[in-house]
C-alpha cells in the first residue's frame, strides 16, 4: 500500500544488499513507468512557486485551480509541501484520501466535478502532527504523488510547492519535465530577491515559465477607498521586465481571500465580482493565451 511504502522510504537506511538493490532498481522502473502513464494523460502540469514563504503561493494555487475547475477544464490540484501544506484546508477537505480497490493507488478527493485535489495533509490522522522527512522520503512521496494517484484524463494539474529551491521543487522538475512555472511574489524587494532565485532556479534547470504573478499588491481602503500600498508596488512588474519573463498580472490585497481560504471555500469559486477576481481572471486569461 502507498502509505507502507511511504513509511519504508521515512525509515531506510544503510547499504542494500545486490538482491535488495535489484528490488529496488525494479521498483524504480515500475514508478517511472507509471509516472509516464499518469503524465501522458494530462494536458499541461503548471507549477506555481516561490522563493520566499509568505507570499500567497498556496492561495494563488487555490484560485488557479478553483478558476480553471469553474471554466470546465478537469484540473488537479497537488499539494508538495510536505512540512506546510495548506491546500486541503483552503479547499474544505477533512477526510483522509482513498485508496482504490485494487490497493495500488489513492484516489484523490473530489471537490466538485471538475477538481480533484491530493495533499499529504490528508493522509495524516492528526493534522497537528509535525512531518519530520530528510530529502529521500519527501522524493518518494512525490513520485508517489505523481505516478500512484488515480488522476485520470486531466487539462490541467496546478502543483503547489513549498518556497525555496530544495528536495521538492528539484523532485518535481525531474519527474515532470514539461511542467510549466508560475512564480508568485509580494512587492517589496525582501521578497523579491528571493523570487530572482526561483527565477534561476527556472532558468538553471531549463523549466519554462509562463510567467511571475505578484500578489498583495495595493489594498482599498473599506472607508475612504483610497488604495494603500501595504508592499510598495510595481515591483513584479520590474523584476519581470528585468528578468525577460511574462508579467501574469498584479494581484490587490483583498481580506475576502484570506476568509474564503479559511472558510474552505477559494474565493474564486465565488459569484461576486471584486478587483480581485477580475485581477486573477486577467491573470488566468495571460497563462491560457500562452498555451
């Protein structure tokens, strides 16, 4: 069962022995051969990362997936970050995931028909419960992630990555070649200069990007309707222009975001028409243009 193997990976340790080493050398053929097939029926894999913790990526992941879900695409949401992941909570999920009947894959949770979602949150009992990994168990989960979850015929499958440049982010381009980068960044130049990282990371591993979001831009004030610039702003902008990447657009600071992802409910699966949603609709619009 994936969650056995799971455990291995946390526990192994030592030199294996030739008919232990062989075992695994089959192992490793039977994932990349199923990593294949998973792959080879989704259109386009977009992953959305970040340099810097703190800057919206998993709220971005969230409405990106809740948006393109809303205009028909069959979209699959994944959740990589192992020591923070958010995505099941942002999306109402509280279940433990399934596992198909024949005990080889998990069977990712529905949110609606069109969106499927899987996160390493929700095979834990206690979502408290610290995941204390070194770098082979996060790899393994992944892989898992990839080739041993029943994700079906999809458009699109949003992956949602922890900030930094580490064992996550590296797993993923390696086992998904063709993904696709969104970069999300705040505008002050804290933020930025880790996100010019994420952007050679981009460049140094030869994944394409589509572009760099920047979130928490301007706020509006509820009673005057003056905006602020909590962040200072244009600075995505600039640091696109600077970098040679697309600028996906700017995202205002909007407070309904951050209630909605508590509430379990994106804001983008919402009716009402805000700044907000018509900035994320501009943002969505700009990835598609480019597909």
């Amino acid at each position: 069962m994936i969650h056995e193997n799971v455990d291995k990976a946390k526990k192994s340790s030592g030199c294996p022995s030739q008919d232990g080493g062989a075992d695994m050398a089959q192992k490793q053929d039977e994932q990349k051969v199923m990593i294949k097939d998973t792959l080879g029926k989704i259109k386009h894999k977009i992953f959305v990362l970040s340099g810097k913790g703190g800057v919206g990526k998993s709220s971005v992941s969230a409405n990106l997936a809740a948006s393109l879900s809303k205009k028909g695409y069959k979209t699959g949401l994944m959740d990589v970050d192992v020591h923070g992941p958010s995505i099941a909570h942002m999306l109402g999920l509280t279940e433990l995931l399934d596992i198909s009947p024949d005990q080889h894959r998990l069977m990712p949770k529905q949110v609606n028909e069109t969106l499927k979602v899987v996160s390493v949150q929700a095979l834990m009992q206690d979502k408290d419960q610290a995941i204390i990994w070194r770098g082979p168990a996060k790899t393994g989960m992944i892989q898992q992630f990839i080739g041993q979850v029943e994700w079906g015929e999809l458009d699109f499958l949003i992956i949602d990555a922890p900030p930094g440049t580490g064992d996550e982010p590296l797993t993923v381009v390696q086992n998904i070649p063709e993904a696709l980068g969104v970069i999300v960044t705040t505008p002050q130049e804290v933020a930025l200069s880790d996100v010019r990282k994420s952007i050679s990371f981009c460049k140094t591993v030869k994944m394409k990007t589509l572009g760099l979001v920047e979130n928490m831009a301007a706020f509006k004030c509820p009673h005057c309707n003056e905006a602020i610039d909590l962040f200072k702003n244009g600075g995505g902008k600039k640091t696109a222009s600077s970098t040679g990447i697309e600028f996906l657009g700017s995202l205002p600071f909007d407070t309904r975001v951050v209630t909605s992802g508590d509430n379990g409910t994106p804001v983008m699966f919402e009716d009402n028409k805000t700044e907000f949603t018509e900035a994320f609709d501009t943002v969505v619009d700009n990835i598609l243009k480019q597909l």
